[in-house]
C-alpha cells in the first residue's frame, strides 16, 4: 500500500519483476492508462507487434468498457454513519513506460471507488482510482484493495503523531538492533494516547490489552536497551578503541 507519490511509473516500474510484492496505489484523475492490445487473428506480419491497446482516459468516461466486476459494500462510520461503496473493476490495463521501463508487461487491475450515503449522495466530489500493480495482485480482492489503502490514512496520523510528538524521527543510532527498539516503544508510547481516546468504550479495553500484551512480549524478548543500555540478556559490545596512545 503506497501513497500517490509512488504511482509514477519510475517507481512503480522498478517492481514489476519483484515476486511477492502487491502494490495499491492511487492515480490522479487526468491520467491516462491503456488497455491490453487484442489478440492477432492472423500469421505476424512485419514490424513491431502492438504493446497497447485503446486509451482509457480517466477524465473522460466515454472512452470506458463497461467494468468487468462489480462489488458493493456498506460500512458504518464511528458516528454511526451508514455509508455505501461502489467499486468497480478493470483487468490487464497498463502504463505507458520508458526506455528503461517497458511497463508494457507489468498489467494491473484498476479499481473505480466511489462511495455514497443513505440518501444515495455523493460523499466525495471524486471517485477514487485504485491501482493493484504485481505479479501476484489476483490474489488481491477488490475489498481488501479498498480496505488496506483506506488504511493509508490511519498510518499518515500515526507518523505524523509519532514524529512531532515521540521522537520517532528524532532517535538515531548505527545499531539495527537498538532501532528497532525505539520502534517498539514508540509504538508502545502510543497505546495509552489511543486508549485514553476511546475511554469508557469497548475497543478501548481491547486496545489496552493489546499494549500491555505487546509490552510483555518484548520486555521479555533478549534485546539490547533501547537506548544502547546492555541489558542482563544483552550481549557484551567489545570496548571502543581510544584516538589517543597511552602514556
């Protein structure tokens, strides 16, 4: 699941070959994809063999197939909101590519969302494009490709959160294995904020014993300090040499 920035072809071509990599991403609506070029019904003839097919440009819905698959959900907001989903799906489109990057061979499925109240309203002005670029991206169901890239939003909170107040960007060390202890107790610091949040609510208990779950998994867990403190189960880091010469 990757924000906008990654749909470029330049990023998104450099993981077409990749085996086990499902990326969703978004595509703006003024971009233009192309279907897969029909099959030949006679012998190859000379030249080149057609790498695309006809355009399917976003903005224009009069150059669209009617969609392959179709799928409607409902979800309830926290304010108890009943919302609609609307996705609707197209197979074995593509990107045009560069020298260097022949998206050609990299199809994907293309997810239309759009999403409306009980009224039967819009709730965005824009439906949402999806992308599902991989290898292996049939895999994916069209709800779990909606529901893992609105989670996107969710995760932007948490880093924004986590850098300005945890000190998530702010904590630097050359050990791996430090760093990936101030991850945990970043994430760990977080749990009281979410759970103070929701207080007087079920999920918040939920919440609560999922941090303090967490907390006893990794305080048990043999690892250096997170601040580069040896711990009892830590191993002992051979003393640094010293510029200076003795005596």
């Amino acid at each position: 699941m990757a924000d906008s920035a990654y749909r470029a072809v330049s990023s998104l071509g450099r993981w077409g070959e990749t085996d086990n990599l499902v990326i969703v991403t978004r595509l703006a609506g003024n971009r233009t994809v192309y279907r897969s070029p029909p099959l030949p019904t006679a012998a190859p003839g000379k030249g080149h063999p057609p790498w695309y097919g006809e355009r399917f440009a976003l903005g224009d819905p009069a150059t669209w197939d009617p969609p392959q698959d179709t799928l409607t959900l409902t979800t309830t907001t926290a304010k108890g909101r009943v919302l609609t989903i609307h996705l609707e799906l197209w197979y074995e489109l593509k990107l045009r590519g560069k020298r260097n990057l022949p998206m050609h061979r990299y199809p994907f499925t293309f997810i239309r969302g759009t999403v409306t109240d009980q009224d039967g309203r819009a709730v965005f002005q824009r439906p949402q494009w999806l992308i599902v670029f991989g290898q292996r991206r049939r895999e994916i169901t069209a709800q779990h490709a909606w529901d893992a890239y609105r989670q996107r939003y969710d995760l932007e909170h948490f880093f924004r959160f986590g850098k300005q107040r945890l000190l998530m960007a702010g904590y630097q060390t050359p050990v791996v294995e430090h760093e990936e202890n101030g991850w945990q107790l970043t994430s760990l610091a977080l749990c009281p904020t979410v759970v103070g949040s929701t207080a007087g609510s079920g999920p918040a208990q939920s919440v609560g014993t999922v941090c303090v779950t967490r907390l006893n998994r990794v305080a048990a867990q043999p690892r250096a300090g997170a601040a580069g403190l040896r711990t009892n189960n830590s191993p002992v880091w051979p003393p640094r040499a010293s510029a200076q010469t003795p005596g």
